[in-house]
C-alpha cells in the first residue's frame, strides 16, 4: 500500500487487502466511515491500482471500484459508487457516480 501519513481512515473503512500493492492514496485525503476502496475483482481476475489524488474526501459508504483513479481536490459524496475515472476537482453522487 502507499498511503501518505496526512490521509485520514475511518477505523470502519475497507481498503483492499487482497491485491495491497493497488492501493495509492495521496497527502491529506479523507476516507470516512465504511467506504470501500477496491483493487481487486476475484470474477474478472482482475487486479489492479486504484489511485485517490491529494486533498480528495470519500463520503461515508461510497465505494471506489478497482482500477479507478480519482484526481485531486476530488468530492465523492456519501453512497456514491465510483465506475470511472474522475477529473480533478469533481464532485460526484449516485450510483453510478455522477459529476454535479
């Protein structure tokens, strides 16, 4: 995993520890509670790198599928599913995530 020391991670989020080395979070992002940051898809064997830019939050519950890679100054909203990549400065919902 490479995760900066300025991220901050809910104590209930998941960050994928299937393909660990996929895993890339930038200074001073904001994982919250019970979001879900994946590498890993077991039915496609897939594993990949996942990367969140600097200065992103990810809302409580939202889940970042695996491969994608988030920018920076990046707002996923809680519950929001992220399938793609996402521009810097975005801030997205729903599911599938949606720019606002």
């Amino acid at each position: 995993m490479d995760i900066d020391p300025s991220a901050w991670i809910a104590e209930t989020a998941y960050i994928d520890r299937t393909h660990p080395k996929g895993v890339h979070v930038a200074a001073d992002c904001v994982i919250d509670e019970q979001a879900i940051v994946l590498t890993h898809d077991m039915i496609r064997s897939l594993k990949v790198d996942t990367r969140i830019g600097r200065g992103t939050t990810i809302g409580a519950r939202a889940i970042v599928m695996p491969g994608v890679t988030i920018g920076e100054n990046c707002d996923i909203r809680p519950g929001a599913i992220v399938t793609k990549d996402v521009a810097d400065g975005t801030t997205l919902q729903g599911n599938p995530g949606r720019p606002l």
